[in-house]
C-alpha cells in the first residue's frame, strides 16, 4: 500500500521516459529484491492525479522482513512517494480484481481567487456554487447505471455499466469536496461527473440535467473533463479475508483541514 503525490509524475503507467509512478516504485522494488519487480496496481491514475491509498502486489522470491519493503523500499523513492504498509498475500490475491470498491475524493476551491501554496492539490471554480442544487443533481447518479455520458473516449473498458454507491458533496469554508464510491470507474469518469456537477451549481442547468445526461449516454452532451488537480484516489477496500488495512475515511484523516481556507480574509 503506498500514497503518492502525481504532480511530477506522468501518471501511474510505465512509460518510455521513465517518469511515472509505476517506473519509480518498480525500480525502488527491485533493488531491494536483488531482481527485476514488476507490480499489479488497483487502479491507474492519470497525470498530476494523487493517491491517499494505492494497493498493488507483485511476485518476488526475495525473502526479505517486512522492514525492507517499507523502510527500505522509501530509501530509494522520490520524497513525493511512500510505501505505508507490505505484507505477503496468499497467491490468488489480486491487487485490482480482489477489489470490491474504490474511492475518490475530489477537492474544489470555490473562490474567486486561487491558491498559490496548494497548487496542484486542489481544483479551483471562481463563482459561487450551489450545494443543494449540485446534492439533487448527484443523487440521480447513485446506482448501477450505463454511465456513457462520463467516460473518456479513449476509455478501453468492456462495459460502461458501473455501480456508483456513494456521490455526497461537503463543504468545509471555500473548499467543496466530492466523495465517489463504486465498484469500479471509468476513465476520467470522476473528473467528467465534477465537471458536469459544476455546470449544474453555476446555474447554467438544472438539477434535472444530470439524469438527461445519464439517459442520453452521449458524451458530447456533457461538460468539459476537469482539471487532474484535486483528485485523490483515497481508499480501495477488500473482503476482511485478505488481511489487508481498512481505509480511513478521507476527510476523517484529515486531507481536508489540510487545505487551508481563506474564507473571510482578503
């Protein structure tokens, strides 16, 4: 299990340039193993997107104490990654496919200037947002739903049916932050859901769009992708049988207060 901060890096799939997520955490892997490593994740995360809790495994005939994969292992990553947490897992343990739901947390500042110091951590919106109007409009997406009208064109998943179970929006002074559960996402899937949430608290539709969006599953009706900052890939959970650490609710473990309001400061 690891967290990482995606601003310097070109997403989490290996690439040629040697600069993604992947590429460093299999280097790091494999100097302590004294082989090459290479790691099944959870989930890929696109360009300048975080993790608060990223799981993967990989095979490896090392035997090293737990120590090594964790300490050891963060020696030699970039300051921006951490590995939390290794253990051995039984052999029909699966990093992505033993997952029975993943989490996403997006953090909007909605004010009319933006930051400074937490560049690349937050998404920012310049004019109001109505709540209430973005809660009613979220709600019509819980469900298992054909959700078309949210995935990337270049989104190479088999189906497009997924089973969102949870889309609750919190307010914490000028930061709004969007909690998505579901089984699994499509590509750019929460960044596409945010952006149309926005339109909807700007006023430039109503609540009721959302659910003419989901039924008309044409993308190009839809808003813009927003922007990578601001979303963290917060928690993936398993069956208990697995052994591995429960997720700690993101706003519990305290990302948000984190982020500074400046509500009623000029």
């Amino acid at each position: 299990m690891l967290e990482y901060d995606g601003s310097g890096f070109c997403g989490w799939q290996s690439q040629p340039s040697g600069r993604s997520v992947q590429d460093a955490l299999e280097k790091a892997l494999s100097k302590i193993a004294g082989s090459n490593v290479r790691v099944v994740t959870a989930g890929r995360t696109d360009t300048g997107v975080h993790a608060l809790y990223q799981v993967v495994h990989f095979d490896s005939q090392a035997q090293r104490p737990p120590s090594a994969w964790v300490r050891g292992v963060n020696a030699l990553l970039p300051d921006s990654m951490a590995v939390l947490w290794a253990s051995e897992v039984p052999d029909d343990f699966h990093a992505r496919y033993s997952a029975s739901e993943r989490c996403y947390l997006y953090l909007l500042l909605n004010h009319p200037i933006r930051h400074g110091l937490h560049h690349g951590k937050v998404g920012w919106f310049h004019q109001p947002l109505d709540l209430e109007r973005m809660r009613v409009a979220a709600h019509m997406l819980v469900g298992e739903h054909d959700f078309s009208a949210f995935r990337a064109a270049e989104c190479q998943a088999k189906s497009p049916v997924r089973n969102l179970t949870k889309l609750e929006i919190t307010r914490q002074g000028d930061i709004i932050a969007f909690e998505l559960r579901a089984n699994a996402f499509l590509h750019h899937m929460v960044r596409n859901i945010v952006g149309c949430l926005v339109y909807v608290g700007k006023g430039k539709y109503q609540s009721e769009w959302m659910q003419t969006l989901l039924e008309g599953r044409d993308r190009t009706h839809a808003a813009p992708t927003f922007p990578a900052a601001g979303l963290y890939l917060a928690g993936i959970a398993y069956d208990s049988k697995w052994g591995m650490p429960g997720f700690t609710d993101p706003l519990i473990a305290g990302l948000l207060p984190r982020i500074q309001s400046r509500q009623g400061k000029t």
